[in-house]
C-alpha cells in the first residue's frame, strides 16, 4: 500500500505513469530473457515487477483518466479503464494460442509483450498534458490548469466554471474468473479446446467493456452496480441449479458454460467497469489518492484470497461454493441500491449532498428523535470554509 501511495502522492500523475512503465519494460526484459538465461528466477522475478506495474497502474491511470475528463463525459471515460483491461486480456489469451506466440520457442516474447504497451505509453505520454485538477488543487497552479484544460478540453472556449467547482471542492475540503476453468473440464471440455473457451471470455469481456461505455452516461453508475450484482446473484442460482443436474441431463454442461458467458458479461459490464473509477467521483482531490490505494488494496487482496481459497472452496463444497458468492452478490447489490448515491453528471459537492441525504434519512427511519438544534461548533464545522 505505501509503495503505490507513495508516488501518487508525492509525483505528479503523468511521472507516475511514467516511472511505471519503467517496471513494465525492465518486468519483460527480465522474463524474455529468462530462456536465453536457462533461469526460472528471471521468470519470477518478471512477475513480481509486473504485479507491482499492474497494481499501481490501474491506481494511477485510473485517477488520470478521471481527472483529465469533464463532468458531462466522465462516467464514460471511467468506464474505458475495465474495456482496456478487457482488451488486454483478450490479446494475452490470443497470442498465447498455440498458432502465435503459445509455442516452445515463442513463450519468452509472449511473457515479454507486456513491456511493448509499457515503452508506447512511455513514448507517447510526453505529447498529454498533466491532471488539470492536479496542478490546481495540489500544486496551486492555476495558470497551468488553464492550459492543461484548453489542450483537453478545447482552445477558445470558458473553462472557468470548471475551475470554479475545482476550487469549491477544495474550499469544502479544507472545511468468476479463477473457477472457470475448473467448470469447463466438469462441463466436459478438454484441455485443447479450453483455450478457445478462454478465448470466448475474453470475447465477451471486450463485448461487455464496449456496451457499457455507450449506454453508462444514459444509465449511471448506480444503476450498472446494483442491478449487475443482483442479477449475478440471479445467474449463480442457476449456475449452482444446472451443476446439480449436470450429472442427470448431459446437454445441462453446456447451459452451465452459457450461464458463465452471462456472469462474464454482466461483471465487466457492471462491477468491473465502474468500481475502479468511482474513488474518482465521490471523493474529493485530497483523499483521492488515498482511496485509489485503498480500493487497489482491498481488490487485489480479495483477488489473491479467492485464487487461493476457491481450490479449497470446490474439493470440500462442490457446486454449493457458489452460494457463499450469490450471497455476496445480493447483499451488495442491495447495500448500493439504498446507501450509494448516483454519481453521472454530478460534482463531488452534490454527490457528498446526496449521500448525506440518504444516510440523513435512513438515521431518521431507524434511530429515536434527538436535538438537531445546531451548536455553535456544529455550526462551524458545517459552513464550508471561504463563505465570509
């Protein structure tokens, strides 16, 4: 956690992403030599620099891409972030079939591709201008933000309310995918047609990305959320119905594979693609950061934990794990229907407004009445900082 909170915090977004395709290029260097070197050290070495490239990029791009972005289109640029990762998987599980790179003497250029798209950004990074809200909020550079917002946002046109809510959020601040496989060989498929079924996931991963950019400014994130996880929790009912009778009815495999492509879609599609940009939206330029890094964490370490424990999880449960995921699934998907607030097309203001309304609310429908008279330090903590 402080190795990614560190740069973000003490660099600019632009030389942070720079510095980590760093660790992406030196990470494919290290395992495309690893055959030459006759040395599986290289090859685990590679991995650890590409873990620590892979966990701070998504913090760093993530908070860049929603920084550079104007209210009306940040929803949709947030959404990018999951379709990008989708494109990258789907091109890892394309190359790595054995027609391309998938072979004896093509593995080191497969494991060693990722530090092309590294050495791209790397190159081309220099051409984009740094975070308007950075150089406003943190290095109290307005006259860098007027041009960072005229190469992003258009030459000739009045930015200024723009950097009014800015400057009011800083006024106001100083007031499925690792049990896939084991589902395939229990549907039936063997080991030289998985690769195509992998091939498929990916598919439908680029395919929910590309859906979800369009409809998400029209829909909004909240809607995305909820409805996602609780239609999944739907889909996992089934799932754990049609493993049941897998052994019963023979063509209940392939429902079993149809119900994957499903929850495949309506994860990248929903959770997938607006959790790593909502830090961006509802919290405030100070704790940004912060967040990012707690949400980076916190998904990671879940990641690991499942990749682990799912194993465990299948040997002594079977197909019954899947309620312990189902339950999971409906219970977030109800917390986000009354506790989250939409986020599309509102400022950080508005939607921290919103989400003291409704917890405001829910308090008064729980909790006994009590004094609101305002105290004088109530009082205080509740105008926002720059009203006189």
């Amino acid at each position: 956690m402080k190795l990614c909170f560190r740069p973000i915090m003490h660099l600019s977004r632009k030389r942070s992403l720079q510095l980590n395709n760093l660790l992406a290029i030196s990470g494919a260097v290290l395992m495309g030599l690893s055959k030459t070197a006759q040395s599986f050290e290289l090859i685990m070495a590679g991995r650890f620099i590409y873990g620590i490239n892979a966990g701070m990029g998504l913090l760093i791009h993530s908070m860049y891409l929603v920084e550079c972005s104007p209210k009306r289109v940040r929803t949709m640029i947030g959404v990018t972030i999951s379709l990008y990762i989708s494109i990258g998987k789907f091109t890892g599980q394309l190359l790595g079939l054995s027609e391309l790179l998938g072979t004896k003497n093509g593995w080191p250029w497969l494991l060693g591709f990722g530090g092309v798209t590294g050495l791209l950004q790397l190159l081309t990074l220099p051409l984009l201008p740094e975070s308007p809200r950075y150089l406003l909020l943190m290095r109290e550079d307005r006259q860098a933000c007027e041009k960072a917002m005229e190469r992003l946002w258009g030459r000739g046109q009045d930015h200024s309310s723009k950097m009014e809510d800015m400057l009011a959020e800083g006024a106001a601040q100083k007031g499925v995918f690792f049990y896939e496989r084991d589902l395939f060989e229990k549907a039936g498929i063997n080991d030289s047609q998985q690769p195509y079924i992998a091939l498929g996931t990916g598919l439908c991963e680029l395919l929910a990305g590309t859906i979800s950019s369009l409809v998400i400014e029209n829909v909004g994130k909240k809607i995305l959320l909820s409805f996602g996880y609780l239609i999944m929790a739907g889909v996992l009912v089934l799932l754990t119905i049609t493993l049941y009778l897998q052994s019963q009815v023979p063509w209940m495999s392939y429902c079993s594979i149809i119900l994957i492509f499903i929850f495949i879609i309506l994860f990248c599609s929903g959770p997938s693609a607006t959790t790593a940009s909502l830090p961006g939206d509802i919290f405030n330029q100070s704790f940004k950061a912060a967040a990012y890094t707690v949400n980076g964490t916190v998904m990671w370490t879940c990641l690991l934990l499942v990749g682990m424990l799912f194993p465990f999880m299948v040997d002594n449960m079977g197909y019954l794990c899947f309620l312990i995921f189902l339950a999971f699934c409906f219970g977030t998907g109800l917390f986000i229907c009354f506790s989250v607030p939409e986020t599309r097309n509102r400022t950080v203001l508005e939607i921290d407004a919103e989400y003291r309304k409704i917890h405001s609310r829910n308090s008064f429908q729980t909790a006994p009445a009590v004094d609101t008279t305002p105290t004088a330090e109530t009082a205080f903590l509740e105008t926002p900082t720059g009203a006189n």
